[in-house]
C-alpha cells in the first residue's frame, strides 16, 4: 500500500515514467501552484458569527475576523441504482469543495513548528486556516444550513455556495468507516473537500457530481503519507476524472453509451443470459452504480484499489475493461439470476445485494479471459465463442436474437432511459 503513493501518479499520467526525478520536482512545484491558484479561485470571505454575548475575543486563533479569498446509505444506493429512470444524476454546475491543513506555505518548513526537536515548550500551532475554511464548509451539512458554524461563508456566486453544500453532504458520509475518515475533524475529510471544490473551478463544464467522493477517496487514502499529498491527490483525482467523466454528463450520455456496450458484450458472451436481460433489463439499469463509481460500492476499501490499478494501467481491453468485469460477475451468478430473478426488482435486488461478497480476484481473472475470448467490443467476429461456462462453445451467427454492430452502435438509435 505504501508504494501506491508514489506509483499512482505515474500510473494516472500525471507524470511521464521516465520523467527524471530533478524534472518531477520542478513539475510538482509547477502543480501546487496551480491547485493553489485554482483553490483561491472558489474560497468565500469567512466572516465569524457572533452571538448576542460573544465579542471579538471569541476569535479562533489564527484566523482574522475577516479573511478574504479564504479559503443515509438505502436512498445513496437507489440514488446509484438508475431505478428512477426520469431523475438526472445529483450535480452542480460550478465549483465544489473545501480544502485541507496542507495549506499554503508548506513547501517551506516555518520556525517553530510541532515537529522542531530544539523546543521543549514548542507552542500549540494555531488552525490552519484552509482546515478551519473546510470545517465549516462541512458544518453547513450537519443541519442543512449554514448556521451552527465559527463563520458564516460569503461564497463568490451562489452556485458554488450550492455546490459546497452537496459537497458537504457527500463528503461526512463517504468511507466513513475507514479509521483516518471516521472523525468529523479528520485532515483527510477537509482534504476532500478543497479537492472536490477545486476539481469544479477546472472543470466548470462538469462542476460536482455524486459519486466523485466515492473516486476520489482511495486516492487520497494512498497519498495521506506523501510529501503535497493534497497537491498530487488533486492532480490524480483530475486524471482520473479525464478518464471517466463522461460517467457525470448532466445528460448521461456517457453512461448511456457504456450500458449500450455492456448489452452487447453479454450477446457475445453469454447467448442465454442475454436474452434474459432483455425480458426483465434490456437496458441493464441494475448495473449503474458498477459503471458510475467503476466497482467502488461493491468491494471493500483494501480491494478496490488493487481491482483499479489493473484498470488503470489498461494492458487489456483498454479503458474497457470494466465492462468485462461486470459481465464476467452476472456470468458467474447466471443460474440465480435465470432461476430466480424474475424481474426489475428481484434483479436489482441481487445486484445489490452482491456488494462486499465479490470475489475481486476472480472477477479480475474471468472478465481477462472473457477479453481474450471474445477480443475488443468494436470487432466483429465470426468465429466460435466461448463463454466462461469451460467448453461450452457458442457459435456468434447462430445466435438468436443478435444484433447488427452497425445498429448497436447507431447514435440515431432510442437512447435507454436511465
């Protein structure tokens, strides 16, 4: 695990593999400096709020009075599942996120930090003021206002004032069993936070979206150790999200296509199977939440990033090989779903019910074999296919119900509802 810190940022392209180290250092420099410029961008003036008896002395310390460019589980899974086929995914349009105690001037060691050995009586360091902007960002959440905080937030548009607040939402209930997440104050919540918020200012064309918490957590968990962990989670996690966010269109296009994908590589792979989808899931709304958040909702947070780094590192199926994962997971429960799922409901109830009880090797290994049978989604073959059911071959052209490639992959053709 403790390798993922350093490997991740060459595995998402952050930097290049054979980037001299002398040259990543001047780039990571390069890249602070643009999260920071990107972070000031969406920060609210803080102005603390004062009660009837409270005065000026009240002040946190370290945080002037007025600081200027300052910075339930059941309805999260039926927000994933696509049953509500009428319902957009939860977004924003702007700029989300809070920020993190890796603030700014870290680069640099100050006098008279927590961690000099010369000083017996070292002072209490006083909050940093990025920590303390991201606290109160997530105190907005608790309650659903903005009251019941240190300062009240004076965001630079409304839209981002919205934003924040689904941020904040997303971020107290996102992995909260993970121990460094468990607590309200944890650095990595408020790290989440300015990331989120961050990532938004980027990319306005997307803003925030629910479930890029879910991405973004693993890979602040595999930087937490790292010299700009904050820096480089937010370089990573925008990598990331170059890769996949098409996932997060307001008009769920992207997820759409993949679906499409998903239904035609059941056709090759599993003839039986298929046409079983097509009575209760033509669409294969029940598998959603395993293409939106790649997995994360259905494997513990130790396994997940072992399933993402083979992924990511695209040796096969590239960039497609989630959706032979998923197919290879319905392939090897196909005699309970034939058997006993009858229905929307009985489906989606299964599917769901799988989270946590995946065997993350065994899908890795299946949907790579399933690959290697059946070769890349846009090929059209003609020769004999063998599903993962050992020696049952399946000749493709004898398959009933089979359609055309050019119709599968006609943009005038019904898009499914999700």
């Amino acid at each position: 695990p403790r390798a993922r810190g350093l490997v991740w940022p060459f595995i998402l392209d952050v930097y290049l593999w054979d980037l001299p180290q002398v040259d990543r250092a001047a780039l990571l420099v390069e890249l602070r400096r643009e999260y920071h410029h990107l972070r000031s961008i969406w920060k609210p003036e803080m102005i603390p709020i004062v009660d009837a008896k409270a005065t000026s002395s009240h002040e946190s310390p370290g945080v002037s009075q007025s600081v200027k460019g300052l910075g339930t589980d059941e309805e999260e899974d039926a927000e994933f599942s696509g049953v509500d086929a009428e319902r957009p995914l939860t977004r924003s349009a702007s700029d989300p996120d809070g920020t993190s105690n890796s603030g700014e001037g870290q680069l640099e060691s100050e006098p008279g930090a927590s961690g000099s050995t010369g000083e017996i009586f070292a002072p209490e360091p006083p909050p940093d003021e990025n920590f303390v902007l991201a606290r109160s960002i997530l105190g907005q959440a608790r309650d659903g206002s903005f009251g019941d905080r240190e300062f009240d937030l004076h965001f630079p548009s409304e839209r981002i004032r919205d934003q924040s607040l689904q941020i904040a939402k997303d971020v107290l209930r996102t992995d909260r069993v993970v121990p460094e997440l468990e607590s309200d104050s944890s650095p990595l919540l408020m790290q989440m936070t300015s990331i989120l918020m961050t990532y938004g200012v980027r990319a306005p064309h997307i803003g925030y979206c629910q479930g890029m918490s879910d991405m973004l957590t693993p890979i602040l968990y595999a930087m937490k150790d790292e010299p700009e962990g904050e820096v480089l989670s937010f370089w990573c996690f925008t990598k990331l999200m170059d890769r996949i966010n098409a996932n997060f269109r307001e008009d769920q296009s992207g997820i759409r296509a993949q679906l499409r994908k998903l239904a035609r590589l059941m056709r090759l792979a599993d003839r039986d199977l298929a046409a079983h989808f097509s009575k209760i899931d033509p669409d294969y709304h029940a598998c959603f939440r395993w293409l939106l958040v790649q997995f994360k909702r259905e494997f513990n947070f130790e396994n997940i990033p072992r399933l993402w780094e083979v992924i990511w590192l695209d040796f096969v199926a590239e960039r497609e090989l989630h959706l032979y994962i998923a197919v290879s997971t319905l392939i090897l429960h196909r005699d309970v779903i034939l058997s006993e799922c009858d229905s929307f409901p009985e489906l989606l109830r299964f599917v769901n019910d799988m989270s946590m009880r995946i065997d993350p090797d065994l899908v890795l290994s299946e949907g790579t074999d399933l690959f290697y049978r059946i070769g890349p989604i846009e090929t059209e073959f003609t020769r004999p296919l063998t599903s993962l059911r050992r020696g049952n071959s399946q000749d493709l052209a004898a398959m009933p119900g089979t359609v055309p490639f050019e119709a599968i992959d006609d943009p005038t053709a019904p898009a499914p509802s999700l």
